[in-house]
C-alpha cells in the first residue's frame, strides 16, 4: 500500500538509521507503519542547483551514504 502525502501527518514511524549529528534533528531513514513498500527520509534539504526541475510537494535531500545502507541493510535483514 503505498502512503500519499494526506496520510504522511498522522503515522507512526519507526526509525530504520539516523546520522549522529550531534543534534535531535539528524539525517534518517523511518520505515511509516501499515506502508512496507515506502520510507520516509530526513535530511537536509538540498540547494536549489539539484532541485531545479521537481514537480510541487517533492522536494530533494541530502544524507550521508551510511545512513541510507545501514537502512538498506535492516531492511534486507527483516526479510
């Protein structure tokens, strides 16, 4: 079941790998329940040289590599 932005305001994450930034608000990867075919993804947002050509609500992100294989690797483990 894939998640629409509607319902991305009320569920419930669970966090797959986040970047130790050294603040509360880091780079990470959550996997939304009830939704095993999506993630949501945090990071810092990207300059407007990258983003030139994204279409209204998307929006493009930087996080660092490792953060997003030590999610991949979790995900490849629950399977």
């Amino acid at each position: 079941m894939r998640l629409t932005p509607s319902e991305s305001t009320s569920l419930e994450l669970t966090p797959l790998a986040t970047y130790q930034c050294g603040s509360a608000h880091c780079p990470a990867v959550y996997a939304p329940a009830g939704h095993s075919d999506d993630l949501v993804v945090q990071g810092w947002i990207a300059g407007p040289h990258l983003a030139q050509s994204l279409p209204t609500g998307e929006q493009m992100v930087v996080l660092p590599r490792e953060t997003l294989l030590e999610a991949v690797r979790k995900l490849l483990n629950e399977g």
